[in-house]
C-alpha cells in the first residue's frame, strides 16, 4: 500500500533540486513542489495503478514547473544552488578553491542556458544520478532520445566552455 509519508514525502528535496533546474528560481521551485505535492494528494485514487510513485511525481513536477516558466516567460533567473561552488572538501588551497569554483559557476551558467529538454536530462542523469530508463518515463520520451539530448548538452558545454576558456 501506498503512504504519502512513506513513498511520496521522501521525493520532497528531488523534486525541489528538479523543480530548481527548471525554473532557476528557489521561491518558484518551492511552490512548484507544493504544487506537485497538492496534485499527487488529490490524485491518491489512481495511486494503486502507478508502477513508480517516484516518475509519476517527476512527472508531474517538470509539468508544472515548465507551464511556470512558460507562464513567466523569464528563463533568467538566479542559478539554483545544488552545486556549493564553496565545498573545499576537493581543495588544498584558497588559488585552487577559487579557480574551481569560478569553473562550476561557468558551467552552471552554461547548463542554464541549454534547451529546456537537454537541460532537464543533464539534471536528472548527472545530479539525480537517474537512469536512463527513468528519465525517457520521467519526460515521455525514447532512451535514445535522452541519450542524444545528454550528448548534445554536454558537446554544447564542452565548445562553450573551451571558448571561455580561451
């Protein structure tokens, strides 16, 4: 049997982190997952017949925060902050610290601005750490469809970033 305690709350800081990467707004992102979170509730009949909780509530946040952005008609807003450029777990000294990172804000800055489809794939494979699988269920399209948006995403990165870095 299904819990909203047990198999939907736990999905709160996934969908905020995909809801973030969305929207690129943390009060937007927040409300986004409210919203999600009110949708699911309401639809707790059907929950019995959903093979995974956990891509029906991506699902349906990447929904509502997509109809948000298109609402907003704004896809600059601020970086979300799943990435803490300040983590000096990696780095010896303050010169290394903030060479990486101003790296990490620069490909931030660059996944930003990728196509909302390569980006939402970069998100849930790269941060999420979701498979293959689960993103082409989570955004209703082929694995081979994510495989190629991943690649394009990060060919896109890696010729932008050289050419920042030149």
């Amino acid at each position: 049997m299904i819990s909203f305690q047990n198999n939907v709350l736990p999905l709160k800081n996934m969908l905020f982190r995909l809801a973030l990467r969305i929207t690129q707004n943390r009060d937007d992102a927040e409300d986004v997952v409210q919203d999600t979170m009110l949708r699911v509730w309401n639809r707790r009949d059907e929950w019995e017949r959903i093979a995974s909780m956990e891509a029906f509530c991506l699902t349906i946040c990447r929904n509502i925060a997509l109809d948000k952005l298109r609402r907003m008609d704004n896809q600059q807003q601020t970086l979300d902050d799943s990435i803490d450029p300040m983590d000096r777990s990696h780095h010896s000294n303050p010169e290394e610290q903030t060479v990486q990172r101003d790296r990490v804000e620069r490909v931030r800055q660059l996944i930003s601005q990728l196509p909302e489809k390569q980006r939402s794939c970069i998100q849930l494979r790269d941060v999420e750490g979701k498979s293959y699988r689960d993103i082409a269920e989570i955004l209703d399209i082929t694995e081979q469809q994510v495989k190629v948006n991943i690649f394009r995403a990060r060919q896109n990165i890696k010729e932008r970033y050289m050419k920042m870095e030149k």
